[in-house]
C-alpha cells in the first residue's frame, strides 16, 4: 500500500529529530544534551519528542532494529547448501570488503564511537542490544531447524555465530577510534575473518544447512 500523507510527514518528522539529535549527541556528548535541547533545536514540543522516543538512548540507537534483525536476515536468505554460520560469513566479507558504513567502515565512525564510550547509559544499552540480537538469531535458528521449544542447541549455535558479527564489528569500532583508513582496516578484518572461521567446529560450519532445491 502507498504510503499516506500522514504517515509520510510522521515519518519525516521523527527522521528529522532523529538526525538533530545525532548531530547533538556528536558535538556535545551524551550526557550533556536534554531532550529539551532536542526538541528546541527541532523546532517541536518535548512532548513529540518523547511520543517518537520514550527514551534518550532510543534517539542514539534509532536505527537499531536493522542491526537486530540483521543475523536473521542473512540466515534466512542463506542459498541452498548453505549453512546459517557460512551465510553469515558469506554476509560479513562482503561488507566489510565493500568498506560498507553498515559495519562501521566510514569517516566519522570513531566520534560515534567516542559517544558511546563516554556514556555509561549508552554502554548499557549496546548491551541489551547484542543481547537482543543474540536471543533474535535463537528464534530464527529454532525456527529455520524446526528444533523443540526446550531444545538449547539453537541459542548455543547463536552465540557462535553471533561472536562473528560482534567481533568484527568490535575489531572494526576500535581500529577507527585509533584513526586508522577505513580501507586498511578492511584488508585487516577480511584476514580476521578467515581466522575466525578457522576455529569454527564442523558442528557449527555444517548447522542448518538449506536443502538444496
């Protein structure tokens, strides 16, 4: 369905919010700007700004669902013959081989960083956040293997798997704080890459398995 008006202008106001925010959050900290400041230099009321966000830390993350659901993703559009752990892989090179800003491989990726590091709040929500993704890629994986519900292999198979993706992202978080050219940090974590697939055990590198068609 076409989007409606309405929904169109609420959609761009909490982009729009959103975006003022983030510009707020890296030039003056976290912790320093009120969502009073927020909705003054977005030009609405306090109110509208918690209406979009409940909460502070939800104008930082605002895009964090996208990083969610992005395991599951990948494992369910895994080829046939693939496995969840290869179709991860798989994902993983090709970001982080096309210096993709999705794993943090951009100019400006280390001030937001910085924010992070310098906001206790922030620190903790990163963590429900990989927590989330965790318990999102255990439902995917019981799901796409048709596991029972006390069955604890999925949420095993999920914390291997999703060490990939939270390694990387951390290798990558870290090198840009310290300067580095997103482009040589992008040769530096494909090598990362290989290495980690190495101590990888067959029982991970063969789970789920798409049937071929």
């Amino acid at each position: 369905m076409a989007e409606g008006l309405r929904e169109r202008k609420k959609r761009e106001t909490r982009q729009r919010i959103s975006d003022i925010a983030t510009g707020l959050f890296l030039e003056h900290g976290f912790v320093t700007v009120t969502m009073v400041d927020v909705a003054e230099a977005a030009d609405v009321s306090v109110n509208t700004v918690y209406n979009y966000f409940p909460a502070k830390e939800d104008l930082f993350f605002d895009r964090s669902k996208g990083v969610i659901d992005r395991l599951s993703r990948w494992v369910r559009g895994r080829g046939p013959g693939e496995s969840a752990a290869a179709a991860v892989l798989r994902e993983l090179r090709e970001e982080v081989e096309a210096v993709s800003p999705r794993v943090g491989l951009m100019a400006g990726y280390d001030r937001f960083m910085r924010v992070i590091h310098d906001a206790p709040a922030l620190r903790s929500r990163l963590w429900s956040l990989q927590q989330e993704v965790h318990d999102h890629l255990a439902d995917t994986l019981r799901e796409e293997t048709g596991a029972a519900p006390g069955d604890p292999l999925p949420g095993l198979m999920a914390g291997q798997i999703g060490w990939l993706h939270q390694t990387v992202m951390s290798a990558v978080g870290r090198e840009m704080v310290a300067g580095r050219d997103p482009a040589e940090v992008s040769r530096e974590v494909l090598v990362l890459l290989d290495g980690m697939e190495d101590l990888l055990s067959e029982k991970v590198l063969n789970y789920a398995v798409r049937a071929a068609e």
